[in-house]
C-alpha cells in the first residue's frame, strides 16, 4: 500500500492471520489494521502473533465480531475503515458483504461458495464501493492466470477462439501415505465441499455443471504424476466469461496419486445421509491429519490452432513453498490465498471501482504482476 489506509479483516483463522503479517510487513505506508472474530481473545492472540511477527511498526486493532448483529464499536470502525477483507467461512460472506455496502467500504472475498457468491453480485450490483469476488487461490490467482493465457493465445495467434483452457491447484503435502493419500493443509470444510457440489465448466463452447469427481485423469507436472478431478468453485466466472470462446473449459483439483479413489469410496458409505458435507468432513477428519509442510502446485494451458491452422499450446507451471514472512514462516496455502485478496485490496484502494468485480473482469497483467502477488508467485 502506497497510503495509510484503514483495513479491516473479518476472520482470525490461517489465511486472516497471514493476511494481516503481509499486510505490516510488505506495505510501503504501514496500514490500520482491525481484526475481528466471533472470540475476541482469539483476535487479540492474531493481533498480537502479527505484532510480534513484523519487523515493522503498525498498528493492530482486535474487535469482537459477533455471529449476529453489530456492535457499537462495529459500527465505529466500519465507519472510517477503507476495505473489508472477508476471511470468514463462506457461508458467512453475504452478511459481510452487505455491512461493506451499508458503510460504503471497499470488500473482498475468498470464498468458492456459489451460491453465496450469487447472493453478494446481486446485493452489490448497484453499490457505490468494489466488490472483488473468488479473489484466493482458486478461486482467484489461477482464474487470472486462465484468462491472461487466453487472452495472450488469442492475440499472438490472431484468432477468436481456442480449443481448451485448463486450469489446476493442489494443496498438498510434500508426502502422503495410503490409504487417503492426502494430508489437510487447508480447511476440511472446504474440501468436502468441493468433492460434493456440482462444477461448471464449458463443453462444446456452452456453460454446463458437471458431478465433482467425474472426469478423472492424470497429468504430469515437471515429471511428477498427480491426479487430477473437477471439484466446485475453482472455475469462478469464467465459464461465463468465455462461453462461446473456448470449446473445453475446466477446473480441476489436484492430488497425490490414489487420494480421489479413497474419497469415492468414503463418498458411497454416506448413503442418504442429511448433511453429505457435515458427513464427508467428520469421516476425513477421523482419518487425514493436519500437515503443516504444506506445497501449492498450479498448472494452466491454453490449446488451439492458430491463424494458419497450426496446432498450438501454451503452458505455465509452478510449485510453491513456505516462505517466511517478516519472523514468521507462512504455509504455502497461506501467502498464496492471502496475496491474491491483498492484491484485490490495493486495486480497489489504488484505482477505485464500483460495484461487482469478478475474476474475468481483472486486467490480468498488472494484477498477476503486482506487488503483493510477486514476491510468493513470481512475474509472469
């Protein structure tokens, strides 16, 4: 950040707290920084983990965030603070989005929820403030990313549509042992999640919604074999953006080699249970532990015939690290969920904008260039 500016933090979980360190340490004007939580002691504890963390002055706020109403000190800070950064549950995100509107703040979220995010486009459409949606890891960086290949594909080559346009994040942990194959480095909720609801994606150029984990493949990556799946959120807007434009279109999840049949298999001994996700969660948890040497690997391409009909493709990958931030060491899932959503924050801030901002709508260059995203993802 280029200025002082009030930023408020919704959230005292792993991405909140690494949010707020990157926030202190990587600012050019050192922020406001509030932080909220449903227990108070909980966001005094971030608060002070990140004061401890940074080798810079800042000053750090914790408030309490109840599940329901506002507090009066609420009120008073959501009155002077600039942006809202959701690091909550999604299922929380419609009721912060529309405090951000009714205080008139900037507001950026992570989630991958859809039918949330539904919600919020249609609560901000006419909002006065920014409201940059899917703006994580995926979804969000990878979408960017999709979207700049494809643009980039379409002008070098002089043509209009491509092929496919695939895209591909794994949260993984740098080991795993049978019979699950995975390690959690993320949210358990999250996950089954995303092995549960529908995907969408393009098929024959139309926008379809496809069963999560039901195109299976594998794919290697600098030599390493991953098996890959649709799973939901992780395609955000672009099946919307591109339809007409790309034949094949699709988001996939990442995961060691013999993870998704363990996951199928725990997935038809739920039966007809009430909550399916709530289900799946409790019989993961019960055998995944939690790992924190964590890795992100991403995967994007871009395939079609050029203007002479030459058969073309275009290819970005990367694998990051943990990486240390200020005195700290963040787990890769942590900066590269966290910087995204910064990087958002700046756009907003920096160059104001109003209403809806989606992920196809972001001018990818400067955006996948900028300053919070480089130092973890590297230029493009």
């Amino acid at each position: 950040m280029k200025k002082q500016y009030n930023i408020l933090i919704a959230g005292a979980g792993g991405i909140a707290e690494a949010a707020g360190l990157i926030l202190a340490e990587w600012s050019q004007v050192a922020p406001n920084i509030f932080i909220g939580n449903r227990t108070l002691e909980k966001a005094q504890r971030v608060a002070k983990w990140i004061e401890t963390g940074t080798t810079k002055a800042c000053s750090l706020t914790a408030f309490h965030l109840p599940e329901d109403g506002i507090t009066p000190e609420m009120k008073e800070l959501m009155r002077t603070a600039d942006v809202l950064l959701d690091c909550l549950p999604g299922a929380m995100a419609p009721k912060m989005a529309q405090l951000a509107k009714d205080y008139q703040m900037h507001y950026a979220n992570l989630t991958e929820y859809v039918a949330e995010t539904n919600q919020i486009m249609a609560l901000a459409k006419d909002a006065k403030t920014g409201f940059v949606l899917q703006t994580g890891l995926a979804p969000g960086y990878i979408d960017v990313l999709a979207n700049m290949l494809f643009q980039q594909f379409c002008k070098d080559y002089s043509v209009e549509k491509v092929d496919t346009l695939e895209f591909k994040v794994g949260a993984l942990t740098k080991h795993a042992v049978g019979p699950h194959y995975y390690g959690f480095t993320w949210s358990p909720v999250g996950v089954a999640t995303e092995y549960l609801k529908e995907a969408e994606a393009l098929r024959d150029y139309k926008k379809v919604k496809l069963p999560a984990l039901s195109e299976r493949a594998t794919i290697l990556i600098d030599g390493i074999a991953y098996e890959e799946d649709l799973t939901s959120g992780g395609a955000a807007d672009l099946p919307n953006a591109l339809a007409g434009k790309v034949a094949s279109l699709d988001y996939k999840t990442l995961r060691h080699p013999g993870h998704y049949a363990w996951v199928q298999e725990q997935i038809r001994n739920l039966g007809n249970a009430a909550n399916p996700v709530v289900k799946l969660q409790q019989k993961m948890i019960a055998k995944i532990p939690l790992i924190q040497d964590d890795q992100i690997i991403l995967y994007a391409a871009v395939q079609g015939k050029d203007a002479r009909g030459i058969l073309r493709r275009r290819e970005v990958a990367k694998r990051i690290l943990p990486q240390k931030v200020g005195k700290h060491m963040l787990r890769a899932i942590q900066t590269t969920t966290a910087v995204p959503l910064l990087q958002a924050a700046q756009m907003l801030l920096e160059r104001p904008q109003s209403g809806v901002i989606l992920q196809s709508t972001i001018n990818p260059e400067p955006f996948l260039n900028g300053d919070f995203i480089i130092p973890v993802y590297g230029k493009v």
